[in-house]
C-alpha cells in the first residue's frame, strides 16, 4: 500500500468493528472507577475491623449490673381436710 493511497472498504470495516464506539469505552471507564472504588471501601472497611479488634492474649471483661424484676406471687387456693382422733 503506498503512502496516502485510498483503504479499501473492507479494510474500514474491519478498523470499525475492532474499536469500540465512544458510548462504550465511557460505560467501559466507569465501570472499571466503580470497581476500584468498591475494591477500596471494601479494604477500607476491613483495615478498620482489624484496627478496632481486641489483640489476641488480653482477656477483655464486659461488667453488666442486672435490676432483678420484681414478680408477683400467685393465687392459690389449698384446702386442708384433717380428721377427727
């Protein structure tokens, strides 16, 4: 092929169909900017967990002061039957 000769047609439509149109290399970028930001809120949110974890060989003590509830007795009727001697 010389230089600044005519390509020809199939030649063109083979070049359109290897690149993809303009729509689709943005939706490409944004997909791919929404990965990586999910893949670092993601190692975000595991470098807090282990940051806010207890490290391993202290003991920890969790002190709760129960109110203990007051409950009401029951009503019961006992009948005692006693014979005569």
């Amino acid at each position: 092929m010389t230089v600044g000769a005519p390509r020809s047609a199939r030649a063109r439509e083979r070049d359109r169909q290897r690149r993809p149109s303009a729509g689709r290399r943005i939706v490409g970028w944004i997909v791919r900017l929404a990965v990586i930001a999910a893949v670092f809120v993601a190692g975000l949110a595991v470098g807090k967990a282990l940051e806010d974890a207890p490290s391993p060989g202290r003991s920890q003590t969790n002190i709760r002061t129960l109110e203990p509830l007051t409950i009401e007795p029951r009503e019961r009727t006992v009948t005692v039957t006693t014979t005569g001697r």
